[in-house]
C-alpha cells in the first residue's frame, strides 16, 4: 500500500522517482536557485555510485528538473560523487567542490565549474582534469573525508574551505587554504576537534549576526554516529583559522542543540543574494523500510527550506519556512480564544488537512501549575517524550497541542505537542512529536523525537507551533522556530485520504488557543 502516491508529498521538494539524500552546492546565480541533491538515478535504494541530481527555480517553490549535473566518470569521482558545496567566485563565477570516490575507493575532493556561464540553468558542469584538489593526507583514513564546505575567503586574500572527518574516534572539520582555488593545503588547526562524538559528515560553518561588533559564527556537524544535525555558535579566530565556541555550550558536542529534533539530516546553507537572507535545505529521510521504497519507487525528500536568523542575544538560532512558500495557502480557517480545559480535543474542521499550513497559538493564564522539573531530563528529551507522552500521563501544563494526520477515532495521529515545566528560576518547554501511533502499518520506525524551546514563556505567556502537513511529512517548528521537529509518517487512513486534525490539552492546567489560522495548500509544481 506504501506505492499509494498519496504518501508522496506536494510541496515539500522530491525528485518523480528514486533516492535522494543529501542537498548539495544549493546557490543563487543570475535570478536562478539551483538546487542539487545526492541522487540515485537507477533505484530507490542508497548507492555509493552517486550522482548529482539538478533541479532549478526562480522562487524556491516551483522546480524544474534537469539532466544530472554530476555522474561517476572520471578516475577522480569513478566511484561515486557524494556531497559537496558551490562557492561564487569573483566574477559571479560559481564553482562546486565535492567528494569523489576514486579508483580505489578514497575520498577525494574535486572541484568542477559550469561550462557556459551564460546558460542560466547552468546545465553542463565540467570536472577538470587537475581534479582532486585535495587528497586524504597520512593521518586521514581515506574511507572517512568528505563533503566540502562552502569557501570563504580571509583578509589574507587566501581561500579557506573545510572538509569532515575523523580522527581517533573524535570528529574534527579540517581547514584547507588555497590562494588560486586550486592548490589546497592544510592549515595548521583544524576549525573544530572534539572527542568521541564519530565521524563528521556535512560541516557547514558561517557568519550568522554582528553583535556588539563581533560577529557570530555558527558551525554544524551531521553526526553519523546519532544521524541528527547539531549545531554551536561561537567566534572565529582567523589568524589561527579556528572555531571557538560560545562558553555555554557543552563540550560534549551531542548534547549541542539540533537543527531539528526530528528526521533531518545533512542539512547546507546558502546565501540568497536577492533577498539577502541565509537559507537552509536538508534532507529528510524516509522511516519505511528498504522494501517499501523499492516498492513505492522512491525515498527522501527536502525539508521546506528555512530562513535562518538568531536571536537579539545571539543564543538562539531561529529557523523559519521561507516566505515564498505561503504563495500555496488556499482556504484559510480562522479561529479565535478557544479554551481549551483539561481533556479537551476540538476538531479543526473545513480543511483538507493532508496538505496544509497550521499556525496556532497557545496562551496560558498562569503557570503554578506546572510540574517540576528534574535536571537529569536535559540528557534525553525523547525518552521524557515516551514517558510524558500525549496519551495516559496527564500533566501539570500540557502535553497540549495538535494531533495530526488523525484518524477520526484516533487510532492513527501523530501528537505535536509541548509540555511546560518548573526549573530553578526559570520554566523549561518541551517540545514532542509523538509518531508512535502514526500508522497502523507495522515495518516502520516510529519514534518520539522531542528537545527543549529556549525560550521565556513567563515573560511570553504563550508559545506558538507551525506546522506543515504535506501527505507523509509533517514538518514543525516551535516557539517561533527556536526548535524544529520533521516527522515522516505513513498513517494508513491516507490510503482513502480521511484525516482529520485537532487541537488538544491533556494538562490538568486550562490552556487558551488565542489564534488558529490554517490554510490548504496548493500543490508545487515539481518536474
Ligand atoms: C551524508 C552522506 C555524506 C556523503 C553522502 C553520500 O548523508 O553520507 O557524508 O557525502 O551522504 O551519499
């Protein structure tokens, strides 16, 4: 039943058929976005034999594919041509560097450029043949060196990139400098060391925000290890070409905050030069089995690409859907002060709820209700999920939220939900969403995925949830995108495309929904 091409989603990006994983070298270049992605382009399944999938857009919405950009072909990338990055050079020049797999199987960075600059799809890519520009050196294990960044260029007029791998079981982003893009050489540090944390897959490191005139910086791992994305903001020593983290951060770089709670993985950024604004693409990956995707044709698909921005105090990263996606909103439906008392569950009729965009706001009279909070919960947010769950253990403030992709009994729904406790001084919010009661089906993996919301709901008084329902994803961010859950689903009552959505409180605590708005969404069109 999982080839029903109800579970494919309409506007959350995926090629017609096949794997896709990883977004590669996402780019802004003379009015077009390109987005390439880690394909497969003979089956649904993972391959080390990669290519480059190609799809273009003048709105981040609507794609149009393209021949593949990148394909085994060379003694450089024979093997397969994994993730890699674009850099605009000077000159509106863009380039792509990526990791080749090479006649014996090393990891080897190769850079390649388009053959017409004035072919604004940027169709052809030509890989030249001083490729690789960067082999694993002696201490590298050559099955563990990929996925180059991004470059960027210091004040010294040199070029930096950096490139993951692992070392004595830490993970580490190595520095490479070249003055001409082409001859690469370590730098004496790497950007980032840390210990015991597997191998580093997909760093991406950037300027995010001036404060009191130091700039931000903001570096991302893809752990391979736990397969979530983490992220730390800190500064950038340039002379010494490293990364020095903010204070509060924990040295134990899994216990950083994630990109997103949920099923996203190697997620790249990119500037948009025409709006001004750093966005971010990932790949989320399937919870069905290897022969469900053989049997539905396809797996993966790309988050809905998110404006990036930090908070005033620059602690704080703030992910949110770019605006060109409310471009799909339809019929809207619109509630107001809603209360809804301990055990209440009001159904939120009038949509087609399989394909929509949900805004809601939860505003709480008083917060003495809240239960206290053991610090030892901090280490692992989706166990406290599993346990202050959205079904038997009722709680002070919440578990309230929204059930989605609801069956009308509710045997089937995915829970998205948050629950308020009382810290030392302060409130910790915990954010769910509750995928154990997803679908019937069995075969599938159907965790509690959850993490905190840095954010002061004393001060605030409410908390606010957006969540993107499209079909076999339901992608959500919290506290105003301060924490971000993507789920993938596959609820059997898709099949006849009966699902219904609700707004719940299983708290003992009255919660009030001061604001509703949600809105069906137009399919994108992707070729
Ligand atoms: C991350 C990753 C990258 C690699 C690519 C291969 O998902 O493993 O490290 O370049 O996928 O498809």
């Amino acid at each position: 039943p999982l080839a029903s091409t109800q579970f494919r989603t309409a506007y959350h990006f995926q090629p017609t058929h096949y794997w896709m994983n990883d977004p590669n070298a996402p780019m802004y270049y003379d009015g077009v976005y390109h987005l390439f992605y880690q394909y497969n382009p003979n089956g649904a399944t993972w391959t080390a034999y990669m290519s480059w999938g190609h799809s273009v857009s003048t709105d981040l919405v609507h794609w149009t594919g393209l021949e593949l950009a990148l394909t085994p072909s060379d003694p450089f990338d024979i093997s397969g041509c994994w993730s890699g990055s674009a850099t605009i050079l000077p000159g509106n020049k863009p380039v792509v560097l990526y990791t080749g797999l090479d006649t014996v199987g090393r990891q080897v960075q190769n850079i390649a450029y388009p053959k017409n600059l004035s072919d604004p799809f940027l169709r052809e890519w030509i890989k030249p043949n001083y490729n690789p520009v960067i082999e694993p050196h002696q201490k590298i294990n050559a099955a563990l060196f990929r996925d180059p960044s991004t470059a960027w260029l210091g004040k010294d007029g040199s070029w930096r990139l950096t490139v993951g791998t692992l070392i004595d079981e830490g993970g580490l982003a190595i520095v490479y400098k070249s003055k001409d893009f082409m001859k690469w050489v370590p730098a004496e540090n790497p950007l980032y060391y840390t210990n015991g944390s597997g191998m580093w897959e997909c760093v991406d490191f950037f300027p995010l925000k001036e404060i009191q005139g130091a700039t931000k910086y903001l570096l991302k791992v893809s752990m391979y290890d736990t397969l979530h994305d983490y992220y730390v903001m800190g500064t950038y020593d340039e002379e010494r070409d490293i990364f020095i983290k903010d204070d509060a951060s924990s040295d134990d770089c899994r216990m950083w905050p994630m990109i997103d709670y949920g099923r996203l993985y190697a997620s790249k950024t990119f500037v948009d030069e025409a709006k001004q604004r750093r966005i971010l693409w990932a790949w989320s990956n399937e919870t069905s089995s290897v022969a469900d995707n053989v049997a539905k044709g396809w797996a993966g698909i790309q988050t809905v690409p998110r404006v990036l921005s930090v908070d005033t105090d620059g602690k704080r990263l703030i992910q949110w859907p770019i605006e060109e996606i409310e471009s799909l909103r339809r019929e809207q439906i619109h509630l107001q002060d809603i209360e809804l008392k301990t055990g209440s569950q009001v159904e939120v009729r009038g949509l087609k709820v399989s394909q929509a965009d949900v805004e809601v706001e939860f505003e709480f009279q008083n917060l003495t209700g809240a239960e206290p909070f053991d610090a030892n919960w901090v280490v692992d947010p989706p166990k406290l999920c599993r346990e202050k769950d959205a079904y038997a253990n009722h709680g002070g403030i919440g578990p309230f939220g929204l059930l989605v992709l609801a069956a009308d009994n509710l045997e089937e729904n995915t829970a998205v939900y948050f629950r308020v406790f009382r810290a030392e001084g302060s409130y910790k919010v915990l954010m769910c969403a509750d995928q154990r009661r997803s679908s019937k089906k069995s075969e599938l993996y159907k965790p509690a995925s959850g993490g905190f919301v840095d954010i002061d709901v004393k001060k605030d008084g409410k908390i606010s949830l957006r969540t993107l329902i499209d079909h076999s994803v339901v992608e959500s961010f919290g506290g105003g995108g301060r924490a971000c859950i993507t789920s993938r689903v596959y609820p059997t009552i898709l099949l006849n495309d009966n699902t219904h959505l609700y707004a719940f409180n299983y708290g003992t605590e009255t919660v009030k929904i001061s604001e509703l708005k949600a809105w069906n969404m137009a399919p994108a069109q992707i070729s």
